[in-house]
C-alpha cells in the first residue's frame, strides 16, 4: 500500500524583493513594500511530503527521525535566522517564495532518498502559500 | 467533478511494537513510540469525497449520511480505545498513522452510495499527517 506522509517544520527568514535587471521605478512597481532596501523577515511553515509503500514490519513510508534529521541539517540550517538575500543559493535569483520552494524542494531531492519527494509546501505568512513537485502535476 | 472533505476528531492511545524485532530493534526504530504502556494522540479525520454534483439537490453527497457513515464505520470502534488493544486491524499490525489511514479507507471503501471515496487524511500532530488515496 503506497501512502503519503507530510511533516510541517518552521523557521524564520529575512529577504528584499529586488532584480537587478529591472530599474528602481520597476522594482518598485514589481514588489511594493517587499522592494524596501533593508529588507523584512517571515516566520515560514513547510510541509515536506513523501511518498511510497508502507513498510509492513515497521508500518512506516520513513523513518520520521531520518526525514526531521535531513530536513533539520539541509534545509533548517541553511535557511533558518538568515538573509535569504546573502545566501549563495539567491545570488542569481530574487528570494520568493516560488524560489525558495524550488531550491528546497531540489535540496531535499538529492539528499532525502528513503522515500519518494512528492513536494514541498511553504507558508510565507498566514494568508499565501505555494507549492512545488519538482515539474509534477500537483494532487488534490 | 466536485471534492468534498469532511473533518471530525477522535482520541486514542498506541504504542509501535514488532514482536519479530528484538527490543533494542523496537527502541531504535520506534523510539519513544515504543513505550509498551503506550501514550495517546488527538487526532483529525479529513476524509475526501469527490463526485457529480446532483442537480436536484445540489449535493456531491448527502453530509448528514457521510456523518452517520463516519461516526458509526470509524468514530464508534477508534474514538476513546486502546487501537493496539481494541481494534482488530492492529491486533497484529503497528499502529502508525500510515496504517491507520489504511484502516479508515477500508473501513469506508464501499459504504458511500453516491460519491466516490478519493483521500483519507489522518493527523496524528498538527505537524504530522499521513494521506491515502486507495493505492495499492
């Protein structure tokens, strides 16, 4: 039996809004307050999900403390009390939250292996949220 | 097609023990889910109907019938038990939310007349819920 399993973590970031291809008028057209110069902070939410057949010894797609353990060392620490801006995973792309999915979703891909990534979903505040499975159709 | 989910809530107790592992196997692959006095979980139901929506009434499917199917199919044998101890389906398999979600989709799989059965949704933590679509 194939299940899927989600896990929701937190953590607390810092980003500006700003593409250096665009002018000051187009920055500030294109993201409002979130163009500000000295950026502002989110408290996040992402859920992780995986996927895959239940193990019948132990009942289980994963082992919960692998998936917190892998979640914990590349995601959380990477990102966490940080300025997304400073990070070397946004010196070429604007730190949005589509962004930081992606590049979340493909760190996990290649360091989470004992189960199947379906996708990722990342709360920037309480009112937004987004999602992404790596290119996949996303499910009901 | 429409979806339609419905929520409700119950409380049990378990505890994760394979009798084929030895106990240091059960301690470290369950950790403190292994306690043999078991502890106890508020957990939320979200089950996932989908189907045409009846012209006549407007309905995907009749709530008050999905309640009385949940109450009596799922509400009345898990709410307030012991699941290792009360339920037959984990007489002799773990308990883990995985499994659970099995358990409730089964007991539900062929007791809607109209809509189809498409997610059961098990929380066991705010932070932690298992989803399963019938896949085999």
């Amino acid at each position: 039996m194939k299940a899927h399993l989600t896990r929701r973590y937190l953590f607390s970031a810092s980003h500006r809004l700003h593409c250096d291809g665009l002018s000051e008028s187009e920055n500030q057209a294109t993201y409002g307050k979130c163009n500000n110069p000295h950026g502002h902070g989110h408290n996040y939410a992402l859920e992780v999900t995986v996927s895959g057949q239940v193990n019948p010894q132990t009942g289980m797609v994963c082992n919960l403390v692998d998936l917190d353990g892998a979640v914990h060392r590349e995601v959380l620490e990477r990102f966490d009390h940080v300025n997304l801006n400073a990070r070397r995973e946004f010196a070429a792309t604007v730190p949005t939250t589509e962004n930081l999915s992606e590049v979340i979703f493909n760190i996990l891909k290649q360091s989470f292996t004992a189960a199947h990534l379906e996708k990722v979903r990342l709360e920037e505040t309480m009112m937004n949220s987004f999602e992404y499975a790596g290119g996949a159709e996303l499910r009901v | 097609m429409v979806y339609l989910t419905r929520k409700c809530e119950f409380s049990a107790s378990h505890y994760y023990h394979n009798p084929e592992f030895s106990a240091e196997e059960n301690q470290r692959i369950f950790g403190k889910c292994a306690n043999l006095n078991g502890h106890g979980h508020n957990y939320t139901l979200e089950v996932t109907v989908k189907g045409d929506v009846d012209p006549k009434t407007g309905f995907v499917v009749d709530l008050k019938e999905l309640k009385e199917i949940l109450n009596r199919e799922v509400l009345e044998a898990l709410d307030h038990r012991h699941l290792n101890k009360e339920v037959p389906e984990f007489l002799r398999q773990i308990p883990t939310t995985e499994n659970l979600a099995i358990a409730i989709w089964n007991r539900l799989q062929g007791k809607l007349h109209v809509a189809k059965l498409h997610r059961v949704r098990v929380y066991e933590l705010p932070d932690l819920f298992v989803d399963f679509y019938g896949e085999a």
